[in-house]
C-alpha cells in the first residue's frame, strides 16, 4: 500500500502550482493597474491643484464624493469576472494536458484533492481583495498628497474600509466557489465565463430590489454606490445570503470534482 500525502504537502504543492501560473499572478495584480489608471485620470482633472496649500479646499469627504465615486463603480463590474477567472484557471491546470487522470492517480483521498484546491482559491481570492484595499487606502492617500485641496488625512477611513473589504470578501468567496463549481461542471472557457458576465450585468438592474439580496453578484454594485456609511458597514441578510450559497456551492463544486467528465 502506497504511503498517502499528508495534506499541508497537498496544499503546499496547489499554492506552489498556482503561483508559478501566470495569468493567476496577472488577475491578482490587475487591481493595482485599475487603480494606477484612475489615479493618474483623478490627477489629471485636478492638476490645476498640485502641490498648492492656498488653493481652495473641496469641501465633503473626499473618500466618498471623489475616490470612490471614481474606483468602486469600475470595480463593482470588473471584480465579479475577474473572480471567475481566477476559479476556472485554478481548474484549468489539471484539464491541461489531462492531469486531471494523474491527480486523482495519487495516494490521496478526494477530498484532501478538493480541500488542497479550495483553500488554496480562498487563499487567492483573499490576496486579491487584500491587494484591492490597500490599493484603494494608498491611492487616495498619495491623492491627498499631490493635491492638498483633497483633504483625505482628514478623515478616518480605515475602520470604513476595512469593514467594506470584509464584506467584499465573502461575497467574493461565495462567488469564487460558484465559479469553482461551474468549472468543475463544464470543464470549458465558455460556460462561467458568460455566467460571469451576466450575473454581474445582471446585478446592476437588481441591486435596491429584494432580490438582490440574494445575488451574490450584487454585493459588490450594493457596496459600490454611494449609501451611509452605516449600510455600508453593517451585516445583514444580504452577507447571511452570500455565506449560505458559498457553502452549498462547495458541496456542489466536490460532487463534480472528478476525473472523468460526468462521473461521480
């Protein structure tokens, strides 16, 4: 009998696989380039003002009435598909090439395979809404610092911030594992992909009605407009949604982790 894997080594050897993925390292990048673009635009509209203490100050929070006004909105529709990316690569290694059949050729259980792969998507998934908070606190501090009009050190915005990421971040995994599913599912580009894009589309029309309250997709266009910061950061049915999908898609996304199309 062959000695099985442990399953730190599983998961050590997905996190390994999957770093050295280019295109999983360009997504979980991406962010800061979205954010560098609308700097150098947010810049631009206001380079009358640079460096300039005597010009006049724009009054209102401008983390609300500037920054995110700019930032949220673009990624409230680009998060969503990039996030299904990010799941169908994570299934793309093993359909590559068929090492789908090798991997299940290992002495390891199905489900130290499944664990290694879904911890390791919530490890990613965790790394991009990271890198998209920082992004966003750093961007309007350096704002703030070229044009001083903009007062951003004069309102907290780490308390805010970091209770909006959060709540990004579980829908983020409860749409992560959806896409993890369909994958699994379909086991081609096409299928998530266009549920990506729709569903996110889709979102838009259905963020203040009740049903999007139980979108996943629609946490982030409901986090991206411009509400009291008290909605903002405050749980509700809406996130209760959003973690009783992603467990049932878990559940969903094991029964068709297989290394046969179809089988069970």
């Amino acid at each position: 009998m062959k000695p099985s894997i442990s399953t730190l080594n599983m998961l050590k050897a997905e996190i390994y696989k999957t770093l050295h993925n280019r295109r999983i390292v360009a997504l979980l990048c991406s962010p800061l380039i979205i954010y560098l673009l609308i700097f150098f635009y947010a810049v631009y509209k206001s380079r009358i003002g640079f460096f300039d203490e005597t010009s006049l100050t724009y009054d209102g929070n401008p983390w609300l009435t500037l920054w995110s006004r700019y930032t949220l909105p673009i990624l409230s529709l680009v998060t969503p598909p990039a996030i299904i990316t990010l799941s169908y690569l994570i299934c793309d290694m093993e359909y590559l090439n068929d090492n789908i059949r090798m991997l299940f050729a290992l002495p390891v259980p199905k489900w130290k395979l499944y664990l290694s792969k879904a911890f390791t998507l919530v490890l990613l998934i965790t790394a991009l809404m990271i890198t998209m908070w920082v992004g966003f606190v750093m961007g309007g501090y350096m704002l703030g610092y070229l044009i001083p009009a903009y007062k951003f050190t004069e309102y907290t915005i780490w308390e805010v911030s970091t209770q909006v990421m959060l709540r990004s971040l579980l829908a983020s995994l409860s749409v992560s594992v959806f896409g993890l599913a369909i994958s699994l599912f379909s086991r081609n580009f096409t299928l998530p992909i266009l549920l990506g894009f729709f569903l996110t589309a889709f979102a838009v029309f259905v963020t203040n009605e009740q049903l999007g309250e139980f979108l996943p997709f629609a946490t982030f266009t409901y986090l991206a407009s411009l509400r009291p910061i008290e909605e903002l950061t405050t749980y509700g049915l809406r996130d209760t949604i959003n973690l009783l999908f992603g467990i049932i898609m878990v559940l969903i996304g094991y029964h068709y982790f297989t290394p046969e199309r179809g089988s069970k």
